[in-house]
C-alpha cells in the first residue's frame, strides 16, 4: 500500500467524519466546549458573550472565588455537562455571592449531571429523558426531537433532544415552555406523557440567581447561526438570556469547561484537523443539506481511493547495487559495445 494510497484513506475518514460521523450537531465525542467551533460547540455562544462582559473558561466553579476579583458581577455558564459537581463547588458559589459578588448561573442541560448543581443549589431538577414529538399526519424523523420553546418576556426558539424541568421551588419563575413544532403531541421515547413540558425557569436561590434551561443545543453554533432550511434561529434567546443575568458594574462571564469527560483518541486528534474542515462544511450544509453532503463526500472519498488503487503501479522501492556488481556491469557493458 503506497503513500498515495494512505493519503487518499485518510483524507476519506476526515471527510466521512467531518460530514457525517457526528449526526446533526458535529463530530461525536467532542463536546459544547468554546473551542469547539462545529455545529455542536459552543464557540459562537462564548464570541456571542463578550458584548456582555469579560469572557473566560474555568475548570471548576472553585477558580471563580480567585479569578473574580475585581469583578462586581459574575454569570457562571454550563452546557451539558457529563461529570457531576462536588459539594465544594456547590459551596465556592454560595461563598463567592456571600463576598458581595452578583452571582448568577446559566444552566442549559437535558441530562443527569447537572442535577449534581441544580438540585442542591436551586432546587431545580431536570428529568433527563427526551421528549419526541408523535404525529399522526407526518413522518417526522429526526425533526421529532426538535420543539418549539414558547417563552414569556423573552425571545421564542428552538430546542433538540430537549428533556424538561421535573422540580422547581415554588417561588420559580416560568419562562418557556416546550411545544410541538408540527401540530403533534410531545411524549417521552418511551411513548409515555411527559410530567410538564417546562423547559425554563428563573430561581433566586438565597444570594445567586439562576435560569436553567432544559436543553443543552439551544445556543450550540448549529442554532444560533443554523442552515436555511431550519425554521428560525436562537441568537435572539441566546443573547436575552445573557442580558437577563448580566449584573450591575464589570462583570465576567465564565464557561466551565472542567466538567467534560475527556473525548476519545480519536475524536481528539481528529478535532484539531476539522477545525480546517468547519467552514466549508458549514457553508456547504447551508446551500444542500446534511444528507446530500454526506452522500456526496462519501461518494467522492470512495471513488478516490478505488482510483488510485487501480490506475496507479504498486510501489517498488528502487534496488540498492553495491559498488562491486556495478563496476561488473560496466566492464560488462564495454566488452558488448
């Protein structure tokens, strides 16, 4: 297997991968980090951010009590975390609003590990599984798990893979509720009614404010600039629920990036190369589609690789001649000629 070969292969997996192994919001395994900028990150959220302050990532809700000085306002922001928080990091924030910092947290999560933060913080706890959408007229597909968030005083959008809010203190406020997009009825996968369909609540929990949001795609790069076949965009949310928690003086906006587990090799490596293949693959999927892209990549991935297996000659590395063989052959050469 030639050099040539081996590059067209790997040029196909990147492609593949680029366009088609991570689904609808990006490359699987890497996650709604700010230096992800694929569909499914959150780089264009954290730019999004800087109009309302000072921007940073933090490890740990614990940086904060050192990283805030000289702040009078600080807005937390955590996208679907999958490592659940420690007591300690609980307490750093309750600490960290006692010094007479404006504390407030942004929870956009449709999964467990945030109840970890939520529940002992806020009383807030998000159920965790999917709502899909069943209609009776339509084959809806993958646009069974997309949902209308209905807001009150805040800009409406769109939710993926949502879950909803299954506790909240009674002093709560509603902001946005989930509704079908297509005229159908929201049920749990497993077919069954879900508990409430409130997807956002606004909580003042002592001395730190909150909203939380039962959906951790709402402000991912794929919504909030999305392709033109998706009915709206979130960047009208996105930036009310920014405003709705920016304080009073400077403030710091910080994304916690502590709290994802690490991705797979793969993925890893993989994600430093699609950074190059972001753009285009935006561009691209913004004129025709995912599915035409995928196939088309796919198509022209395998037609390279089957080209160059058969029109080009097997490698054959040249021979080494020892000094000896070839003065023979010279001698050789003279006596013929």
């Amino acid at each position: 297997m030639n050099r040539r070969f081996l590059a067209s292969l790997l040029l196909a997996a990147l492609v593949a991968v680029a366009f088609g192994g991570g689904g609808l919001l990006g490359l699987g395994g890497l996650p709604p980090a700010p230096w992800n900028p694929l569909p499914g990150g959150t780089s264009g959220f954290y730019a999004l951010a800087s109009d309302y302050g000072d921007t940073m990532t933090v490890e740990s809700p614990i940086d904060l009590l050192e990283l805030a000085r000289g702040y009078d306002s600080v807005v937390l922001v955590v996208v679907s975390p999958d490592k659940p928080y420690s007591g300690a990091e609980v307490e750093a924030l309750r600490d960290l609003a006692s010094r007479g910092v404006n504390t407030s947290l942004l929870v956009m999560d449709e999964g467990l590990a945030s109840r970890s933060l939520t529940g002992p913080l806020l009383g807030v706890i998000i159920d965790g599984d999917p709502l899909v959408e069943r209609s009776g007229v339509l084959d809806l597909g993958e646009w069974s798990q997309v949902h209308l968030l209905n807001c009150r005083g805040l800009p409406s959008g769109l939710a993926d893979v949502a879950s909803y809010i299954a506790e909240a203190p009674p002093g709560a406020e509603t902001l946005c509720r989930l509704e079908p997009l297509s005229g159908g009825v929201l049920i749990e996968e497993g077919g069954t009614a879900p508990g409430s369909t409130l997807a956002a609540v606004e909580v003042k929990a002592g001395e730190v404010s909150a909203v939380v949001v039962s959906d951790g795609s709402v402000c991912v790069n794929y919504y909030l600039d999305p392709p033109a076949f998706v009915p709206g965009s979130n960047e009208a949310l996105c930036r009310a629920l920014l405003e709705r928690l920016s304080g009073p003086g400077k403030t710091l906006v910080a994304f916690d990036v502590g709290h994802y587990s690490e991705p797979p090799l793969a993925a890893d490596a993989a994600g430093a190369a699609l950074l190059l293949l972001a753009a285009p693959a935006r561009l691209t999927e913004a004129v025709w589609g995912r599915g035409v892209i995928v196939g088309l990549a796919l198509t022209v991935a395998a037609s390279l690789m089957i080209g160059v297996a058969l029109l080009e000659p097997p490698y054959r590395p040249r021979r080494q001649i020892s000094p000896r063989a070839r003065r023979r052959a010279e001698a050789l050469r003279r006596l013929r000629g």
